[in-house]
C-alpha cells in the first residue's frame, strides 16, 4: 500500500469537496487534560471526545447557523427543500 502525507490526504479531499483547513487532532484535546488521577487519556478517549463533539447538536446547529450567516453576507439566497 502506498503511504501518502496529511497534506496529500488533505488534497485529495479537497478536491472531492471536503473542507479540510481546520482539521482537529486527538493532540488537541490531549495536550491539556488528564484523567482524575493526573494520567494522560488515551488516544481511544480523545478521539471519543472529538467524535462527540462533533456529533453533538450544539456543534451542527452552530455550524449551520455559521453557514447561513455567512451566506446571506455574501447575497446569497438559501432555497426550500
């Protein structure tokens, strides 16, 4: 299998659409908490607190909410579905 850099990863899916500047790592969320008793958490627990994250409704409601802001200052018309 070939190996590819983050960057190559990233231009692929850029091209295919996905928005990939502001990437969130597991280092984000490690890299100032601990458990209760002072241990460093698991990749496995920092990759379960982004996915919550978002996947929670408070981050989506917020993204779109940001999406039709910044939208209606570009003039653009959101449509019915």
């Amino acid at each position: 299998m070939k190996t590819i850099t983050i960057e190559q990863a990233k231009d692929v899916l850029r091209n295919s659409g996905y928005y990939v500047d502001n990437l969130w790592s597991i280092d984000d969320v490690k890299m100032n908490r601990r458990d209760a008793n002072g241990n460093e958490i698991t990749n496995e627990m920092a990759q379960t607190i982004l996915n919550n994250v978002f996947k929670s409704e408070a981050t989506i409601d917020e993204i779109w909410f940001a999406i039709d802001d910044h939208s209606e200052q570009k003039g653009l018309i959101k449509i019915d579905e």
